[in-house]
C-alpha cells in the first residue's frame, strides 16, 4: 500500500518497511477510533473510507463536527509527537481501513532505521502543520462576521450617545452616576 502526501516519496524498500510497522485495522462505520482526553500513542493512515473528527460538546443543537477524513489522510499524529492526551474524538463515519502507527513501533524503527524514522517524524510535523494552518483559515473565515443591520443601527446610536457624554462636564457625568 502507497503512503500518502507526505510520506509519498518514500523509496519501494522504506515504504515496504513502514508497511510492516504499521498495523491493520478496521473499523465499522459507527464505531469510535478514539476518545477525546484519552492518550495517544498512535497515528493512523486512512486507506478507505471516512473518519469524523468532532469535539464533545454538552448542547443538544451544538455543531461538534470539526472536518471529515478521507483516503489518504493522516490523523492523531498530533497526541504521537507531544505526547498529551487527544485533543478530539475520531470516529468511523463509514467503514474505516486504516494502518496505524505506534509510538513503540516507531522508536524501534528509529533504532533499526533512523533515517526513516526520522523522515516520518518530519512527514507528521509537517502534516501537524498543515492542519493547523488550515484551521487557523477557518477561524480567520469565522471571525468576519458581517453585522445585521440591527445590530448596525444599534452601533451607531452608541456612537452618537457616546461622542454627546464625551461632551460633558465632569459634573453631570457625577450626576448621572448618582442618579
């Protein structure tokens, strides 16, 4: 089986060595892959189907969906390299074959193979990375909230109330207050 961007450009004989380190697993479509807070020691290669990513949230009508994997990703890397806890749940969204990479398993390839250690490690850094800055477009996205026109309306009556406050002496403000 191939690895994905970024481990595509493995050579045929690393990529068949990181295939004998990563584990197969399936996972029917439902099921939990892991908790959010839980330890990871471990990343997964998604080699079919799709995983949910969702944070556990207490609100009924609350969205808790943060992306949907596909094919080809890598997801958890993040509890693998900083070794602390999940930072969100994953789940099966359909039937799941994935391979998964153990912390344990990595070092001792790091003692066998260092430089294919190494060249997974960067490949999850950079694959960390990536998501990050992807959702740091999200949030930017996010946090452009064009105002309603109520909302604008109410904007402006502050700004007038305020440049009339600012106006006056420091004893009607005292005034005000005791009122």
């Amino acid at each position: 089986m191939t690895f994905p961007p970024p481990l595509h450009d493995l050579s045929p004989a690393e990529e068949q060595t990181l295939n004998e380190v990563a584990r197969t697993t399936t996972f029917e479509a439902g099921a939990e892959i892991f908790e959010e807070g839980a330890q990871g020691q471990s990343c997964f290669i998604i080699d079919e189907g799709q995983v949910r990513i969702e944070l556990a949230y207490e609100e009924i009508d609350s969205q808790h969906v943060l992306e949907y994997l596909d094919e080809g990703t890598i997801f958890g890397e993040l509890s693998l390299l900083d070794d602390r806890p999940r930072s969100a749940g994953a789940y099966a969204d359909t039937r799941v074959g994935a391979r998964e990479l153990r912390r344990e398993d990595l070092e001792a390839l790091a003692a066998d193979d260092p430089e294919l250690a190494m060249h997974v490690y960067h490949a999850l850094g950079q694959h960390a990375a990536q998501k990050l800055r992807a959702t740091n477009v999200k949030l930017a996205e996010e946090s452009q909230v064009t105002p309603t026109p109520d909302v604008e309306a109410v904007l402006d009556r502050a700004r007038q109330a305020q440049a009339e406050v600012a106006e006056w002496s420091e004893e009607r403000v005292n005034a005000l207050l005791a009122d």
